[in-house]
C-alpha cells in the first residue's frame, strides 16, 4: 500500500478494536525474553516496529513463536541468557526498538550493532547514549549521534542518578532497563510525565520499581518472572477515529478495549477541551494497564490553546489533532512541542505542508504551530514522508473535505496500523489502497 485515495465525505459508524498498543507490545517482547518462564501475549501489534524487536530477540536466541493473530508465546531466557546475534539487529522505522534495546545492549556480555531505515537513521540517539556511557557503557554512534549505534560489550555498568533533558520515555525505559545489569541503584527524573508502561511492565514481571514523584529506581541484579500480557489496542491508533468521529457529522463510534493509561490519554483531554464529545465506557484494569471502551459522537469542535503540560501526553497525536484544530471555530496554537521535530518525520513542517495543500491557512513556529480553523478541506495530494500518523491523519480529513484527498508514501502505516484501511473502510471511509 503506497498510495491512499480517500473520497471526500462519509459518516464514521460502528463498533471497532484498533490495533494493539505499540508501546507495550515492544516492552511485553522484551521483558518476555529477560524473564524465567513463559510470557503468553495477546493482543500484541503485528506491525512491522514490533515485528522488528520480536526478530531481533529471536536473532539473540529466544525462543518465540507466533500462534493465533496477535498471540506471541516467549520462552524467556532470563537475565543473562541473551546470545550473541550473528549480525547487525534491524530495527527499521522503529525509534522504540532501537532506543529501548539499547539499554538492554549495554548490559550484555557481547558486541552488537542497532541499525535502521532512512528515517531512523536521520533520528537523535545521543539522548539515550550519553547517560548510558555514564553508567559505563560504550556505544559509538556516526557522526551526529545518529545510527547505526555499536554498543561494546562486557562493560560493566554503575547505576546512576539522572535528570532527562527532554520528557522521553524512550530515554527513561532505556537508562531503567539498563539499571537492571548496573551495580547499585539507577533512578531516573523526568522534567514532566511521559508514558509509564515500563515501570508498570516490570512491576507485573515482579521487579520492584521504586516511584516518587518524577523519578522512578530500580536496582541492578534483580530477575524476572515471565506471566501473562493482554495487550490493549493502541490509543494512538484510536485517535484517528476519534477525530474522524469527531468532525464528520452524524457520526458514532466505539472503539473496545482501549489502553487509557494517564500518561497517554492527552488526546481525550485535547479534543474534549475543544469540545469533542468523548466518554470512556466500562474502566477496567487490564495486565496493570487501565483500559476502557471509547466512545465518540460528532460535535462542533473550537480552537484552543493546547496547554503545554499536555504535550507529552499526547505526543503521537499531534497529527490527528492538528486536523481537528483545521475543522474547528477559530485559532488553535500549540507550544512546547518541538520533539514533533525529531518523530518519524518532522511532524510540525510535514503537516504545515499538507495542511496548505489542502487550503488550510497555518503558521509554523519553531515549538509549534497555529492553525486557523474553518469549514474543512479542499481535496489536493499529500506527501507524508514515509510518516504513518501523518497518513492516517490526512485519511481522515477527506471526512470534510469537498475533493479526493490523495496521500502518497503511505507503506510505514504498516509499522504502527496494518489493518488500517481495512477498519477505515468499514467504518465509513471512502478509501482506496493501492
Ligand atoms: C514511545 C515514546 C514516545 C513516542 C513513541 C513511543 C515509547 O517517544 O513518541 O512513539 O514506547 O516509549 P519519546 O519517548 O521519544 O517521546
């Protein structure tokens, strides 16, 4: 699938599950393979990032089998079980693979190469290198701090105390995995909330994850104990829905057993301040996530400012809600977000760029963006620069739009979505794949 043609209009209806939530299918793949015992995963996401950590502890020895759709059994090899892959460990699109698996590489007694597609390659690892050469680990990056990352094996590793720069919990997972082979203590402070799934995911595979406040500790030398994981679907997945419900009139949706841990629900919290109407049906807590049934009916959305606490909370969103904001009465603004810069693409410029395209009047600011609001689209093409959320966004916009919008280099929805078109589609999207 390169290229999508969504015919302008529609009404988005029905009862869906979107794809299961990335963040804890690679952290349930992970975890597996370090623990004693068995891990049963369900609902894990068949897409290709996490596909991309799966094969690359198969490639160092573990054991893992693919049964039914979204069902991993891993025979975990404990703490120190981990072989020596035979070559460099691929992690394609995946900023998550390759940042997390660093730390678990810093800890092992082997040498190992992380390398990427064109898109991961261009992204900042220094972020995570630096604190884990403090801890003693030794990883050469290419000029930049870019990948491929070579991590030296056989260091032995110290804990730390270490304040991040930037709210990342690719940064935090990382530097806490690590700690699990460091001598002493490693306890991370973050400068405001990011995602927790790694905290929580250690705590159910009976690691002690000492929280106050912004920091979390875990101390090195500690073992693992494999169980049970029921991934929920993916409320980065679920916010296009969200926002195509939203805008198209006539619309009603309800997306199942979506994770809504705090740390991710910034989207609901957005939308709902711009008057979305959004509630959360049935809250139940699921493998130590808090998940629910969401549903959307359409309402008149207005502009916002987005306030800047939200931002880490909604990270993954931005694409989704920036043509929420082109459908809304007046302004919305968004500061404090210039970590869109370094995703999967430059999320701030690439949706400028497709926004105008499609008649939308916008500013672009080194931190953010103001969008004006108005009626919807004009149709146009759209370049979404090998960006899946980007992609899928621009899907949803054809709800409002008066022409086809045509969205090009769209194959990386595979990496977070691969069902997408198809639930799209069935939903209510007049959309064509080719
Ligand atoms: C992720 C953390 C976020 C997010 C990414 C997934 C994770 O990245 O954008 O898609 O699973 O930890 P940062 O931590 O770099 O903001």
């Amino acid at each position: 699938m390169d290229t999508l043609t969504v015919q302008p209009g529609g009404v988005l209806s029905g009862t869906l599950r979107v794809a299961g939530d990335k963040s804890i299918s690679h952290r349930a793949i992970m975890l597996g393979a370090l623990a004693e015992g068995t891990t049963h995963v369900t609902g894990f996401l068949e897409g290709e990032d996490c596909l991309a950590t799966l094969e690359a502890f198969r490639a160092m020895g573990v054991p893992i089998r693919r049964e039914g759709p979204g069902e991993v059994i891993i025979e975990g090899v404990g703490m120190h079980g981990l072989r020596a892959p035979e070559g460099p460990l691929d992690m394609g699109n995946s900023g998550t693979a390759m940042r997390l698996l660093c730390g678990v590489l810093a800890g092992q007694a082997f040498d190992s190469e992380l390398t990427g597609d064109t898109s991961l390659s261009r992204r900042p690892m220094r972020r995570v290198t630096e604190p884990l050469t403090r801890m003693g680990a030794q990883i050469d990056t290419a000029e930049g701090g870019t990948p491929p990352l070579r991590v030296r094996g056989g260091q032995p590793l110290q804990g730390t105390e270490y304040a991040l720069e930037v709210a990342s919990a690719q940064v935090k997972s990382a530097l806490l995995l690590a700690g699990l082979w460091a001598e002493g203590r490693t306890c991370v402070t973050e400068p405001a909330p990011t995602r927790d799934h790694t905290e929580r995911m250690l705590e159910g595979f009976g690691v002690e994850v000492e929280r106050d406040g912004a920091t979390a500790c875990v101390a090195g030398g500690g073992r693992l104990r494999g169980g049970d994981v029921d991934v929920p679907a993916d409320i980065s997945s679920a916010a296009f829905f969200m926002v195509g419900a939203s805008i198209a009139p006539g619309s009603h949706v309800i997306l199942r057993h979506v994770g809504v841990n705090p740390t991710r629900t910034g989207v609901i919290e957005i939308l709902r301040r711009m008057g979305a109407d959004i509630r959360l049906l049935d809250l139940r807590e699921v493998s130590g996530e808090p998940v629910a049934d969401i549903e959307v009916l359409s309402h008149e959305l207005r502009g916002i400012e987005i306030p800047e606490d939200q931002v880490p909370l909604a990270i993954d969103e931005f694409p989704a809600i920036f043509i929420a904001a082109a459908c809304a009465h007046g302004e919305t603004v968004l500061t404090g977000a210039e970590e869109l810069r370094v995703k999967e693409s430059d999320r701030i410029q690439v949706m400028a760029d497709g926004l105008a395209a499609l008649g939308v009047d916008c500013e672009v600011r080194p931190d953010g963006i103001r969008i004006q609001g108005g009626d919807g689209f004009q149709g146009g093409e759209i370049q979404s620069h090998g960006d899946h959320r980007i992609a899928m966004a621009f899907a949803m916009a054809a709800l409002r739009a008066d022409a086809p919008v045509t969205i090009h280099d769209c194959r990386n929805v595979a990496t977070s979505f691969p069902d997408f078109a198809d639930l799209a589609r069935q939903t209510g999207l007049h959309l064509e794949a080719q």
